[in-house]
C-alpha cells in the first residue's frame, strides 16, 4: 500500500518552506507600512457565503469544493477565494460602525478549487489578499494598487505591467449588459455551452471566455467605455491620473472584466511579461466591489476593494526573473559529541545557548567525529562545540571558529560571552568583505 499526495496538491518541503517564509515576512512588512491588519477567516464556510444567487463565473458553477456532513442539512464548500470571508466576517462583526473607515485588512492562507492541475494553478494553493472595506474614495483604489506594485517591485520583480479597466457602476453595467445581449443574439449558436449560460446570467463573462476568446463576434464586441455614465467616467479619471502622480505604469485594458461577478468601477491585474510564465501569467489582480457588503447584510450603500495572489504563481515568476528567496539558514554552532558518556552534559550545553538566542543543534546518531565535522558543514556551522569526558569533568567546552581554524577551549559558563565576541565579529567580518 502506498500513499500518495491528493492529484493538484503540493508539500512544502523545509527544503523550500524558507522561501515561502520569506516571501510571507515582505508581504506582512508592507501591510504594516500600509496599516493593513491581519484577519484569520475559516477554511470552509456555509456554501451560500460563495454561492450567491445568479452567479456566473466559472469558480462558483463548476469548481468548489462542497460538502455535506451525514445527518447533516447544512452545505459547506472550502473556500475557493478570500473576500467572501473577510466581508461576512467585516458585517458579522459590525466593523462597519468603526468610525476610522475603511477597515483594511490582509489574509493569506489556503484556498480550495476544483479545477484542472497545470504549471501554477493547483486545487489546493495559497492566496495572499488585502481587502479595504467602507469607503469609495478613488484614493482607496489607488491605496491598494500602489501596496501591490510596490510589494512586487521590492520583491525584485521587474518584468511586470498593471493592466486597468472600470466595469462602472450598476446604471452602467446594466447598460453594458444590454448591448451585449443584443450584440451577442445572432452569434449564440457559434459560442461554447458555458457562454450560453453566460448570455442569460452575466454576458460579460463571454469577454473572459478561455474558449472563445478568438472569436471575431467576441473581438469585435462592444466596448465598456461606451456605455459609461459622467460619473463612471469621473471616477475612473481620478484613479488614472493619481496613478500617473505616483508614476505607476499601467495599460488601460477594455477586455478586462475579472472572473468574479461582484466587481464594479476599478478592475486590474499586474501581469507577468516574462516568457517563461506562459499563459499563467496574472501574478495579482482585484478590484472594487459595491454590491458584496449588502449581500451579506452589511450596510446598503457600503463598498470595498481588494486584490488576491496567488502566492505558487509569484513563485514561478520570481523563479522565472531569476529571484532568489531561499535564503539558507546557517547554524551557529553544531555541538559535537566526542565520546558517548558526555552526551548528557553536552545537550544541556545546546540548551542553554539555544536559551541566548543561537541556532544550534547537535549529532544525536552517535557518529564518529568525521562524520559529524560533515554534518557541522552541511549545516553550515560557524562554530564547532566540541564535548568529551575531559571537558565534561572540567565543566569546559572547546570552541572552533570554523572559517579561521581557531581553536580554544573555556569554562561552560563563558561559552555564550564568547560567542557574543566571536561571532559578532564574524558577521562584521563577513560584511567587510561584501562590501569590498
């Protein structure tokens, strides 16, 4: 019998886990920057916080994963996106009565879909997102296009684009939505079964169909813009031209609509230009939503805006510009054991400089002193702690300075001062030379 990881799933190994964690430590310092706090939401909700009624996007109809306990009426689904939560937790918990709005908050964590496995998209990934709820100000769409732009260039990214669009607000999309149905009338037999069920519920989503898309009835559909009203207009105006103050480069894209029916006004996605990325190449994206804090009983009126990672994806695309992340730990000291009967003596010496803050660790497979100078190496040591029954009887350790070949042997009790010296002139010493 053998056990194999679920089909679309993925381990992190610890060989690779330094790298998510990385990654994870630049996300959280930007969002502090930014004053964006952390929400934890469950990883399976009631199916009608995803579900909502004449949804048409591909991710509610064909790929969540839903769920039924025995003797149980009650349907959950896994969370397949992360605004959904975050919103009915910001009306569950009344944060729209802060009275410092928006409320800006970030999550990461796992998201579940059922869809076909290929290069950076699996059933089971990882989203990072920030949502930005109860305020419509263009200055807020802005607020979270200048966080995502910025967390991406200072992860070192630097073949990428923000493509923009404005959906506008309900008087124009009802508008839109009209036109398209007129428009789209006489092709319907040429369009796929999934696009015909979008004709009834939501024809913009024909736009975004992966089957489609090369269509001429598709590539010569009437464009949003046209059907704008003065104050879709105005606002979208705002968003650009703030863009431009701060000098983000983006590319007004009209075809943009985003795979999610609740967006409204500002949609975008930065995209990766790299060739390497293939088809898979939206690193981030959002947009504004004015309808979602309503559904779920919040305030009428409200709105918010958000965006999404996928955090394998920004992997692949930091891999794919030649980004680094893994970053390997050295240890400070390995503790060697050089005869059996001190190996007592010796743990109690690695904990107590694990109690001052030093990565160490030791050879717990008896190996013979060879072994173990390889082990202290692979482990890339600073220093080798080296213990038998003379130290143990003296209450003495012996310390190698690993890069210098020093070797020096002290009382136990002055091991972590010297430490202190010795290895902070290590760094100081490493420093100088990478600055040379």
């Amino acid at each position: 019998m053998h056990f194999q990881i679920p089909r679309g799933t993925q381990d992190i190994l610890p060989a690779e886990s330094n790298k998510w964690q990385a990654l994870e430590q630049t996300l959280r310092h930007f969002c502090s920057l930014y004053d964006f706090k952390e929400i934890r939401t469950p990883i399976f909700e009631h199916t009608n916080v995803f579900k909502r009624e004449n949804d048409s996007s591909d991710m509610v109809n064909k790929e969540m994963y839903t769920f039924q306990l025995e003797n149980s009426n009650t349907s959950l689904t896994l969370r397949p996106e992360g605004t959904a939560g975050v919103v009915r937790s910001f009306v569950e918990h009344k944060m729209y009565a802060n009275p410092d709005l928006p409320v800006k908050m970030y999550y990461m964590g796992e998201m579940a879909r059922h869809e076909r496995p290929q290069k950076g998209r699996l059933r089971l990934f990882h989203q990072f997102g920030v949502e930005s709820l109860g305020t419509k100000s263009p200055l807020a769409d802005v607020e979270v296009i200048t966080l995502a732009f910025s967390i991406l260039k200072a992860l070192g990214l630097e073949e990428i684009k923000v493509l923009i669009n404005t959906l506008g607000d309900d008087e124009s999309r009802a508008a839109y939505r009209n036109a398209l149905r007129d428009y789209f009338a006489p092709y319907l037999d040429s369009l796929c079964a999934d696009c015909k069920r979008r004709y009834e519920q939501n024809p913009l989503r024909i736009l975004d169909c992966k089957i489609d898309h090369d269509l001429d009835c598709v590539k010569n559909a009437p464009k949003m813009s046209d059907y704008l009203n003065e104050n879709s207009k105005d606002y979208f105006k705002t968003v650009l031209q703030t863009l431009d103050r701060l000098g983000i480069p983006y590319q007004v894209e009209d075809t943009l609509v985003r795979g999610l029916d609740y967006y409204t006004h500002t949609v975008f996605e930065i995209v990766s230009i790299n060739e390497e990325m293939g088809s898979q190449s939206t690193v981030l994206a959002g947009g504004r939503y004015d309808g979602l804090i309503s559904y779920f009983g919040g305030p009428k009126e409200m709105s918010g805006i958000g965006w999404a990672l996928g955090m394998e994806r920004l992997i692949i695309a930091l891999e794919a510009e030649g980004i680094n992340l893994n970053e390997e730990d050295a240890l400070d000291c390995f503790v060697m054991v050089l005869d059996q009967e001190a190996r007592e003596y010796a743990f109690e010496v690695l904990t107590e400089i694990r109690a001052y803050g030093y990565r160490a660790d030791m050879d717990y497979q008896s190996r013979s002193f060879k072994a173990q100078f390889k082990a202290a190496d692979r482990k890339k040591a600073k220093t080798a702690i080296m213990i038998g029954s003379s130290e143990m009887e003296s209450g003495s350790v012996t310390v190698k300075l690993l890069d210098r070949k020093e070797q020096t042997t002290l009382p136990a009790d002055e091991l972590v001062s010297y430490l202190d010296v010795h290895l902070e002139e290590e760094e100081e010493h490493h420093h100088h030379h990478e600055e040379e």
